[in-house]
C-alpha cells in the first residue's frame, strides 16, 4: 500500500509540479514578449518622429522654394520701382510745366478724394 501512495504522490508531484513549470515558464514568454512589444511599439514611434521631422523638412523647403524666394523676387522688383518712382517725383519740382501737371495733381489729391 505505500508503494501505491508513493507512486500517487509521484504521478501528482509530476503532473502539478509541471503544470507549475509549465506556468511559470509561460509567464516568462509573456513578459518576454510585452518586452518585446514595448521596445518594437519604441521603435516605430522613433520612426514616425523622423518621419514627422523629414515631412517638416521639405515643407519648410518647399515653403522656401515657392513662397518665400518669389516674395523676395517681388519685393524686390517694388523696390526698383518706387525707387524709379521717388526719382521721377523729384524732378517735378523742376519742370516748367509743373503748375498744370496731372501727375502731380494726382499726388497732391488726398487719399479720401481717389
């Protein structure tokens, strides 16, 4: 009769004890693999903040290339002009027709009669 309550007490140890192993050994997969989820979830959050960087990137150039530099380009060209234009209102101060000049008259209107 011991034998047979050695050989039940063997079979239970074996059958718990690795279902205890066997549990055990699952719960390290797991954490492996959350550990693992966790760097991977890292990684791809790294890369789409480069990404989110590269896309500012050429915004910004792009910005440049088609809004800022054809601004500088126009403002620029304003520039010659009003200076051509300060150039040629100075010497109406000179001209002898400058009593019965329109384009002085037109400067002279103030911004409410226009």
């Amino acid at each position: 009769m011991e034998n047979v309550i050695t050989l039940v007490s063997l079979l239970l140890n074996v059958v718990f004890g690795a279902g205890l192993f066997a549990t055990v050994k699952q719960i390290k997969t797991l954490k492996h693999d959350v550990t693992k989820a966790g760097a991977e979830a890292e990684g791809a959050k790294a890369e789409a903040k480069s990404k989110e960087i590269d896309n500012e990137e050429k915004i910004l150039k792009l910005n440049q290339e088609y809004v800022v530099e054809p601004l500088k380009k126009e403002i620029a060209r304003f520039s010659r002009i009003i200076t051509r234009f300060e150039k040629a209102f100075e010497k109406v101060k000179e001209c002898e027709y400058k009593e019965e000049c329109p384009v002085r008259r037109e400067f002279q209107k103030r911004e409410d009669e226009q």
